[in-house]
C-alpha cells in the first residue's frame, strides 16, 4: 500500500521553548503533578495562543519525565523528553556552558566539546519533528531562544508550508566571539530557517547581520539573501528566500505587575521589610538569578568599598540581595556562588555591627508578592549586569514603583539601558564610576527620582509585553515566501 502522507497536526500557533510554562509538584504521598508556572512569555501569549488553538512544546524541567500532553489555561502543553545524559549535554553542557558565556561576552570562558554539539543536534530535531507534527498547515511556529537555534532550519526541512519565527532572549555576540563556535555555520544555517529572527537590540541584530555577511550572504536593510538551490532545468532561475532580522525588546506585564504593588498587604509587607531590616534610611537591592553575567561581585565590590570609605554605614544603610539558586550544577556556578558567599561573609565581618549586617543574602527563590514587596521597599535598585538580553527585573522595579519614586541604577550593558536612559547607567566594570552613580542614587532629590521614574514607567507601561507579542507575531505572520532551505557558504 502507498504510504500515508504525514499527518498535519491541528494547532495554527505553536511556541516552542526549552521549558514548558510548568513546575513539577510532589505530594505528600509521592505521586508527583505538573502545576502551570505563568511566567510573563505566558501572560502574553495566552489570549492569542487560546484564540488560536496554540499549543507550547517543551521540556518539563527534568529528566527522563515525560508528562501526557494535557491543557492549562486553553493552551496544550507538549512534553518533549530529555534523558539525564541530554540534561547533561545538550542543556547544562551546549546550552549554559558554551552558548550562554560565548553569547555573553565571553565573561566566563565557554567550553566547546563535539559530544555536547552532537547531543543539541538530536535534542534540536527532537523538538522539530514535535512541532512539526502538532502544527496545522501553514501554521505559525515561534521558537525561543538560545537552546533551540537548529530548529528552524529542522521544521522548514520538514514542513515547508509553515511560518516561522525564532526570538533569542540573550544577546548576540560580536563575530569576534561568535567566531569561535566551531559550529557557527551550522548555527547561522539553523537560524535562517526562520522568516522572521528577532533581537533584543538593534545591536543585536546587526551582530547577526554581520554574522552572516562574513560568511558569504548578502544583506540589505535587516533582510538576509539566501541563494535559493538551483531548479533542475532552469539553473538560472534561482528560487530565493529572505530572512528578516530585527529588533523586538521584550518586557513585562507592567499593569499585572503595578496592580500586584497596590495591593494593601504588599504596601504593608513593604514596610514590614523596612522595619524588620532595622529601619535604615537606605535600602539597597539586587535581585538577580545567581549568574556570573549578572555582576553581583562587581555590585558588592563597589558597596564594600562604600562602606569602607563610609559614604555607607551598616546602621544607616543596607543591601538586600535577592540571588535566586540557578544551574547549581554547572561548575562556573558553584565556583561563582562561593565567591559571592565569602564575599559577603567578608563584608558583613568588616561592617557589620550587631544586629545590623551590611548585606542581607539571601539565596532563596520568593513569591512574586514577596518580591513586589522588596521592590516597593526599596530605595535603589542595582541592576550592574555584565551582560544582559534585556533584564525584566529593571523593568519590574519601574512597574511596581507607582509611587514614582525609588531610583534604578542600571549596567548599560543590560538591553534595558537602550529603553530607559533616565537610570542612574553605570559601566560595571569602572568600580569609581558604579560608587559615585550609586551615591547619586541615594541622594537624588524626590522631585528629581520622580522625573526620572515618570519618564521610565511611561516607557514601561507603552511597551508592554502584549505589545512585544503582538508585533513580532504581526511580522512573522506577514511572511510569505518562497520556500528554499539556507545554506551558508
Ligand atoms: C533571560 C535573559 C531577558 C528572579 N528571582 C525570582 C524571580 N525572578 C524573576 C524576575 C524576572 C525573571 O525572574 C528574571 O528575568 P531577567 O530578565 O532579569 O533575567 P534572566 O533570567 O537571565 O532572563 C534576560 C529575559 O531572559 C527575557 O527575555 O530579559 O536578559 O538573560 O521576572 O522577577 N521570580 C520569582 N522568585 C524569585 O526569587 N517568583
């Protein structure tokens, strides 16, 4: 019998993403559950994945567990596997130990083994065949960031006849750095599957044009060439494709998140942090997952030697920093936890007094009420990252202080410095220059922080997170091309 075409699925949005928008829950009795966990990609996308029958491919967070499909919120969750080998591999190893730190600037120095590319080839196509087979024809399908940069090239592979988007969270690196990925053919190849690439900056994007044209494509105006394969008998005639690149800064839900801060008992949990840290007259606050690209040891650096120069005192003044447990078994982090770990240890020896430690570390996952709570309570937020897509937390920080008040200090290597200028912007690795911005900071008049925040949550509250969605399913929808598989030369 002649064999069956390959089924279509029946979903007309598909997201793909490393992670499922789920926690695995245990009960008492040791049956174990999976609970929705609506991070603000979710938030975003729930009215348009429900009216559009959207289903999420992903990976449930651990290994060798694979749920049954099932639906949260009108969206169907698909769970793809990963064994503890591919955890290894693919996700602590390709993922978090050669992308992450070559994409972030090579500030921890990435690693590069063909065991580990061999490993995100397969998971990639495990993630491709999945979506393909979920998605209705002429679906769209948008794909998440650095984990899954072969799946676009895969799906068109596949399913020539859908619409597909790739969005990378982190930045994209210079080719100086790029350049070192002994795969970055395969790697540019796999993201020009795509129609549509976005970038949280400009810069971003340019870096990835620039990628491009180094290896022999040519661009014009954020749009990629790709040479189309010749058609057997007219060799002239050369199906062509073009691959978009371009700028779509994410951001949050900023009215979920103001509506979350006015909330009474979070105004009465703010000051309850107030008194329960001793009343200060300044509190200084870091939330960050606990990542080396997030400059924590530069941040208390400079605060260590504010204290030390007493331009801070432990009575007067406190950090509070919020470092959420993060790839804890990755060895650059468990080597950067401890030097965190004895660094404020040493700080709080020098400058602690009794009852009033400098630096309150706290190495903890919160509750978004919780951390509403510490936004709203806090007088400067320190934001001094290294390197850094966008940072949701300089803008969560904005969101919550309806109060316009509050000051953010801001790395200008986060996305975020693009979108708001009015922060008190710092150079992390110029420790005076972070010392005399912090100060700024803590001495910046009401009516000056309050122009400033102003500025900023107007920003915030105009770009919000639906609007991010909406824009870059706009574009991506809108292709319609040729259909040609990229090959780089
Ligand atoms: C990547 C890119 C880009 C933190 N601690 C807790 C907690 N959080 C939440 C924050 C915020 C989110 O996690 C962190 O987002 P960031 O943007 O700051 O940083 P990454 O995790 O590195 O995210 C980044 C982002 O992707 C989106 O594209 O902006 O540049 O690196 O929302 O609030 N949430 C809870 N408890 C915590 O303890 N509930």
């Amino acid at each position: 019998p002649p064999s069956e075409p390959p089924k279509n699925g029946h979903h007309d949005l598909i997201v793909v993403a490393n992670r499922l928008p789920v926690d695995r829950k245990v009960a008492a009795d040791g049956t174990t559950s999976w609970v929705p966990s609506p991070g603000g990609l979710v938030t975003a996308l729930e009215p348009v994945m429900q009216r559009n029958a959207g289903a999420w491919v992903g990976w449930s967070g651990s290994a060798g567990e694979a749920p049954e499909p099932f639906e949260a919120r009108g969206i169907r969750l698909i769970p793809v596997m990963l064994d503890e080998r591919e955890v290894e591999e693919f996700y602590e190893g390709m993922a978090n130990s050669t992308l992450w730190p070559l994409y972030h600037d090579v500030v921890a120095r990435p690693q590069f083994h063909r065991s580990w590319w061999e490993s995100y080839e397969q998971v990639n196509q495990r993630f491709a065949d999945r979506a393909a087979a979920e998605a209705a024809p002429n679906a769209l399908v948008w794909v998440q960031d650095y984990q899954l940069q072969l799946v676009p090239q895969m799906l068109r592979r596949l399913r020539p006849d859908l619409r597909i988007g790739f969005f990378n969270h982190i930045p994209f690196p210079p080719y100086e750095l790029f350049a070192q990925l002994p795969w970055r053919r395969r790697v540019l190849e796999g993201l020009l599957g795509a129609d549509q690439l976005g970038f949280q900056r400009p810069a971003d994007a340019n870096n990835f044009l620039r990628a491009c044209r180094r290896n022999g494509l040519s661009t014009r105006r954020g749009m990629v060439q790709l040479p189309g394969e010749p058609r057997f008998g007219s060799p002239d005639h050369h199906p062509r494709r073009e691959v978009n690149a371009a700028a779509f800064p994410i951001s949050i839900d900023a009215r979920a998140v103001q509506e979350l801060a006015e909330r009474p008992e979070i105004q009465m949990r703010a000051k309850e942090i107030r008194r329960e840290l001793g009343d200060p007259r300044v509190v200084l606050l870091g939330v960050d997952r606990l990542d080396y690209t997030k400059g924590i040891l530069h941040r208390l650096k400079a605060v260590e030697e504010l204290f030390e120069d007493g331009d801070l005192e432990a009575q007067d003044a406190v950090l509070v920093q919020v470092a959420t447990p993060s790839r804890e078994r990755v060895d650059q982090y468990q080597k950067m936890r401890q030097d965190v770990e004895v660094t404020v240890g040493r700080i709080n020896g020098d400058y602690g007094k009794i009852g009033h430690p400098a630096v309150h570390y706290l190495h903890q996952a919160y509750g978004r009420d919780e951390l509403a709570a510490l936004y709203l309570a806090a007088d400067v937020l320190l934001v001094t990252a290294l390197r850094d897509g966008m940072n949701l937390v300089a803008k969560e920080y904005v969101a919550t202080r309806y109060d316009e008040g509050g000051a953010l200090v801001l790395s200008e290597f986060a996305g975020a410095a693009n979108e708001l200028p009015q922060a008190f912007l710092i150079n992390p690795h110029d420790i005076d220059g972070m010392k005399a911005q912090i100060m700024r900071a803590v001495h910046v008049t009401p009516k000056e922080a309050q122009r400033r925040m102003r500025a900023m949550r107007r920003r915030v509250f105009d770009h919000d997170v639906a609007r991010w969605a909406s824009t870059f399913l706009k574009v991506a929808a809108s292709a319609v091309e040729p259909n040609a598989v990229a090959s780089v030369s």
